[in-house]
C-alpha cells in the first residue's frame, strides 16, 4: 500500500469501463442524464453505438436495461446512488432482481460526499440493496480497487450494485491488489481491536490504526468491498482474535457494513464489544467539499480513534490523528 496523502487520478472508473468493454462487446452503457459526472463520457465518445441516453427517468432506465439483459447484453446502468436505488427500486426488484439479470447499476457520489444535501445523499443505498435477493453490493476504496473489480464484477450472474466515489480518487493500493468476490483483505495483523472499513472510509481506518499502533494497541484492518456477499469466515475471524470491534462506512449505521458485521457475530455467537461509526439515523446537510461533513457526522479518523479508545476502556485522554498538508491532486483522509 502507498503512505499518505495518496496521490489521485482522475476518472478511473470510466476509463476501466472502456478498457473491458473493448474486450466484452456485450456490454451497454445507460446514463440517467449524468454523463461527465458518471465519467461515461469516455464511453460515449469511444463506443455512441452502444451509449444510450435515457433522460431523468430512472424507473424506465432500470427497466430498459433489464429488458436489454434478456437480450443477452450486460448493461452497465448510471446515475448518482441516490437516484440509482430509491427512486427506481422497485424496477430493480421487479425488473432485475427477481429474473436474476445481469444488470449493473452503478452509484456515485455516496454517503455524504456531496454538496446537494439529503436529496442527492446516499446514505442508505447499500441498506436498500442488501435486502433484495440476488443482488451483490460492493463498495471499492481507491483508484486500484475500481480497476480491478470491474473485470471480476462483470460476470456475477446476477445483478449488482457498484458504489463508488467519483472526482480525484484516491491511489491507495499498489499495482498487485487484488480484488475479490469471496475474500476480504486483512491489511494489519493487530490482535487488540479489529477495524472493518470499506470505501471512503478504509484510508481514515489505516491513518486510525497507524495511531493506535502507536499507542501499543494492536490493530487488524479489514478492507471489505463486497459487503454482500459478506465474506463471514474472515469477518468472523477477525472478531473473535479481538477484544473490540469498530466498522467505519460512508453510509447509515442502520443497514450498512455495521449491521452485516452485526449480523454475522450474532449469529455465530461471537460476543465481542462492536462499535459502528457511520451516520447516525439522520440525514445530513450537504457541502463543497466532503471533510466538514465527515467531522460533523462523526466519520472522520479521530472519530474511530475515539471509538477504538473507549471501547478498550483507556482512561487517559485519547490520542489525537494527525493532521496532514495536502497538496494539489493529493488526498488524505479527514
């Protein structure tokens, strides 16, 4: 992995989409009229004659593409998750889910990363699809991760829901990441406290657990993209080596990667203290920029050291995350 800040790249999703397109000519790219903020522009300009624009009608996108699956097509379907999942939901269920089609429906902008506030934050798209039958969920971390799952997602025979940061994303991997449908990444190998993280919030769990190692806690981060199907061995695993649990996701703490984890440890008897940071049942102004809703919200590294230090039970003030200059094209977690 890189050291922080990580530098960024512009639009790794949309240039991955070529890249595999170029090979599989079965697929078709749908935009919900948010094309250059989908970064579908590039599949607009490389393939118009298998682009198709279908307007601020997300219902019949959904269904336009699940009659396009029949028809032996992969479509690739875009918008922002917001307008990806609530608003066409029940054409996913109906249309996609239930006949089992292999539509992918993509959503950017997650969780509170956007300036348009509770209209346009997905705070619990990955809570709605969980709960469909058939369906994959994954949320990727950087620049590496995006590029690596495309090829592995694209032949899930079933639908999937891909959500993923869009703008300067992040370079956090290297090069030989690897991505997998089945298997989470144990990226520490700490036996105090186990972090499970994914999406925008794996890079504040690595600058939380560097802080933590610091202190003398061991700390195991578990980097979990594909949160449906959750990959419990290793989950589990992890929870019972620890004497604490703290999942960090960009999304509801009702429904998300915190209740899968919940969930899995019920069920398996594992009673480990859990803590979840992620919104709390509520919604969430928007802004410019995503750090002063990460601090407001409770999401930012110092919110899961916090979580780390009194879930052990320490009684001296927590310590505090470092604050990191960040320059043009870098980032760096909040």
């Amino acid at each position: 992995m890189r050291n922080r800040p990580y530098p960024t790249v512009l639009k790794p999703y949309g240039q991955a989409l070529v890249d595999l397109a170029a090979e599989r000519r079965e697929i078709v790219c749908i935009t919900g009229d948010l094309t250059r903020q989908c970064e579908i522009d590039l599949f607009q300009d490389t393939f118009p004659d298998r682009f198709i624009h279908a307007g601020m009608a997300e219902a019949n996108m959904v269904s336009m593409a699940g009659a396009l699956a029949r028809c032996g097509h992969i479509p690739f379907v875009h918008s922002f998750g917001v307008f990806s999942t609530r608003r066409p939901l029940d054409q996913i269920v109906n249309s996609v889910a239930y006949p089992n089609l292999p539509v992918r429906i993509v959503g950017f902008m997650p969780g509170v990363s956007s300036p348009g506030g509770p209209s346009h934050q997905a705070i619990e798209d990955v809570a709605l699809m969980r709960a469909i039958p058939n369906m994959t969920v994954i949320d990727v971390a950087d620049a590496v991760e995006i590029r690596k799952a495309l090829p592995v997602l694209v032949d899930i025979p079933g639908p999937v829901y891909l959500r993923l940061k869009r703008g300067e994303i992040p370079v956090i991997f290297d090069e030989d990441h690897t991505f997998s449908l089945d298997k989470a990444q144990v990226l520490t190998g700490g036996r105090d406290v186990a972090l499970i993280a994914n999406g925008m919030m794996l890079s504040s769990a690595l600058a939380a657990a560097e802080v933590l190692e610091a202190c003398g806690i061991g700390t195991r981060v578990v980097n979990v993209p594909v949160i449906k199907p959750l990959d419990q061995a290793t989950v589990l695993e992890a929870a019972r080596a620890a004497r604490l649990v703290v999942t960090a996701e960009n999304h509801s703490i009702i429904g998300g990667l915190g209740s899968a984890v919940a969930e899995a440890m019920a069920e398996a008897g594992v009673g480990c203290p859990l803590r979840r940071i992620g919104l709390r049942d509520t919604f969430a102004e928007g802004a410019r920029t995503a750090p002063p809703l990460f601090r407001k919200y409770g999401l930012s590294t110092q919110h899961i050291i916090d979580a780390v230090w009194s879930g052990l039970g320490q009684a001296d003030p927590a310590p505090q995350a470092p604050s990191l200059e960040v320059a043009p094209g870098e980032y760096a977690p909040v």
